[in-house]
C-alpha cells in the first residue's frame, strides 16, 4: 500500500465517527468539559484541594434528582446542591474540632446517600446509570448549549483570574498583603469547581467527573515546573484523552466517558515514568513550588 492510499485509509477512519451527529455532540461535549476541567484540577492540585473536587461531585447528586423529579434543568439542582456542599463543609470544619478531610468525607457521603435514597423511591422516573456514568451519547440540544455555555463562563472566569488564583495557590499570606482577599478567592475557585463539577457531570456522571478535575492538573505537575505551563499542558493533555477516548470507544464499542477516563490514567502512568527517570536527586526541588512562584508569575 502506497503512501497516499495509508492516508486515504487514515481519513477514513477518522472521519467514519464524524458521519453521526450523536458522536460529533459527544465530542464537542467532552472537549469543552475537559478543558474547564483541566484548568480548575492545576489549582486544586496546587492548593491540596483534590478530594474537595471528589466531594463536589458525589455531593450534586441529590440535587440532579430532585431536579429530574420536579422538571427543571438538572444543572439548576447541580448547582445548589454543589456550592451548598462547599458551604457545609466550610461550616463543619470552622465550627467544629474536626479537619477538614473528616468534615469533606462526611458530608459528601451522606449527600451522596441521599441522592441514592431519592433514587431508590423514584426508580420508575430516574435512570441511575445515566446520572452516575454519564450519557454523552444520547446529549440533546439543550444540554449541549447549556454545557458550552456553562463552559465558556467558567473558562473566562479563571482565565481572566489566574494570576491572583495562583498567587493564593503559593502565597495567600503574600496574596493579603498585597491587597488581595484570599476569602473571595477561596469563594470564586470553589464556585468555579460547582460550575465545572456541572459541565464535567454532563459528560461523564458524578461518579467519573472527579477523574476529570484531577487527573489533567496530576499529569500536568509531573511534567512541568511553572504554573504557566502547567496551565497548557493539563488542558492539552485533558483534550487528547477525550479525543482519544471518544474514537476508542466508537470502534471497540465501550462506554465513551469510561474511556476517556482510562485514556487520562494511561497518560498519567506514562507521566508518572517519565517523571521518575528523570526525578532529581535528594536535595533538589520538583515541580512547581512556592519558591518559584514569584518568577512564576512573572513569566505567566
């Protein structure tokens, strides 16, 4: 086979999964939840937030139901439910002795039962495997717009915040000192994760969307020592996966958000490798710290 039959042959194959407009929205879909999804996880890497984005996820869940069980948009309950499992957790943790890991875990797993429970007494009205996993295949119109719309927002917004976010991430003493309120960055990035945590639940379900805000930003922090890179590499990273993933699963005929999942962890094995050959000696410092941060700033 000559050359131009090899590419006659790739494009093809390429194009094959375009021809069906479910895969095209599935695509767009999956971009756009991936690449909010990858910028919010730098800095929930970078602060210690990670099993926040966990807690968020699985805490929507009451509120998709009852938002399925009433009849307005899912993302209206989502919404809710997630910016008021933010606030309870904040509550616990400040009013009580308990860290904040305890107070995350309660409150996120007691949420996320109850969401069961609405669902056991629904059954008839709620598709489980749906909410849980996704349905990417089967997005409507109005659940496109509302992903690409939500998407966009919540790029802009971190986009247009991202040197004072990562000066918090660092600093947020620093942050205080130069006139920055760390209180309302707090706020904003975890207004961020409820929104991102509504796009990403579109795509792939509550149980998989913690895969997305957090395996990109991981990915990213072991192949980069600058917060502006790490900003370009974990959406690259987070896109090629969905990419990857959506056209894995159209020809091996498997589960499209699972796949997308699997195909950011192989990318993050791979990272792990790499980052292990080239780990720096006992001593010597790795990875974006916040020793750099300032000259991080500078050249973000």
């Amino acid at each position: 086979m000559n050359p131009f039959d090899l590419l006659a042959a790739a494009g093809a194959w390429l194009a094959a999964p375009l021809e069906y407009e479910f895969v095209q929205r599935a695509l767009l879909v999956a971009v756009v939840a991936s690449v909010v999804c990858a910028l919010l996880s730098c800095w929930l890497i970078m602060i210690g937030w990670s099993l926040l984005g966990d807690a968020v996820s699985h805490a929507v869940l009451p509120g998709v139901v009852l938002s399925y069980i009433v009849g307005v948009p899912f993302a209206l309950g989502a919404l809710v439910f997630g910016i008021g499992a933010v606030a309870l957790i904040g509550t616990v943790r400040d009013t009580s002795r308990l860290k904040e890991d305890a107070a995350i875990g309660v409150v996120f797993t007691t949420l996320f039962a109850v969401g069961i429970v609405l669902i056991s007494v629904t059954p008839s009205q709620i598709d489980l495997g749906h909410i849980l996993f996704g349905n990417m295949l089967g997005i409507t119109d109005a659940d496109l717009w509302q992903v690409v719309v939500l998407g966009a927002l919540t790029t802009v917004v971190l986009v247009l915040k991202r040197r004072d976010l990562t000066l918090f991430a660092f600093d947020p003493v620093h942050a205080h000192a130069v006139g920055i309120s760390p209180r309302r960055l707090s706020a904003l990035l975890l207004g961020s994760l409820a929104l991102t945590v509504v796009v990403a639940l579109q795509a792939v379900g509550v149980v998989l969307v913690v895969a997305l805000v957090i395996t990109p930003g991981a990915t990213a922090y072991l192949l980069v020592d600058r917060m502006s890179r790490m900003l370009v590499v974990a959406p690259v990273v987070a896109v090629g996966c969905a990419v990857v993933g959506i056209y894995a699963s159209y020809y091996l005929d498997t589960a499209s958000a699972a796949t997308i999942v699997v195909a950011q962890g192989v990318v993050f094995a791979v990272a792990y490798v790499v980052h292990l050959a080239r780990r720096p000696r006992v001593g010597q410092v790795a990875g974006p710290t916040a020793e750099r941060a300032p000259a991080d700033l500078v050249a973000g």
